[in-house]
C-alpha cells in the first residue's frame, strides 16, 4: 500500500524538481547578481535604467535607495537604485 502512494506522488514530485532546478533556481541566481550589481555601483560609473535612460552616476545617497545620475551636461535625475538595468563603464576605486 505504502509503495503504491509514493509511486502516485512521484511523478509529481519530479516535476517540482524540474521546475526547481530549471526556473526557480537561475531565477534566484540572477536577483543575486543584479543585487550585487547595484550595491557596488559607485559614483562614476557610466549605467542604463529600466527606462532606457544612459547616465553617469555622480552622487550615491548611502542611507537612501536612490543615486543621482547625470543624463546630459548640468542635467541630473533621480534614480531608485533597484532600476539600474546595466552599468557599462565601471570606474576605478579611487586609492
């Protein structure tokens, strides 16, 4: 009786499996990198917004969530810092 209910289960517990390892898995992986990513992005750095706004960060608010980027030549926006698609030139920490 016990074998014939975990031979029921198993087919279900294999698809969770699949699913686990196939979309829930790079999924947390990625959040990782973006988090990462955005956490290391300092003042500088050339990044592009979900928006699609292309800008130099020229101020990063520690105790707050949000950077001031500079889209065009005395031109600043504020930006929450989780929006940050892609940074594309990163700067050299200053020694």
């Amino acid at each position: 009786m016990e074998g014939g209910a975990i031979a029921q289960f198993l087919p279900l517990i294999l698809i969770f499996a699949i699913m686990y390892f196939l979309l829930i898995r790079p999924q947390q992986k990625k959040m990782k990198e973006h988090t990462a990513m955005v956490e290391a992005v300092r003042r500088g750095d050339q990044v592009v917004t979900q928006g699609g706004v292309i800008g130099k960060v020229s101020k990063v608010k520690e105790g707050e969530n949000e950077i001031e980027v500079e889209i065009a030549e005395g031109v600043k926006i504020r930006v929450v810092k989780s929006t940050i698609a892609q940074v594309l030139n990163k700067t050299e920490p200053a020694k």
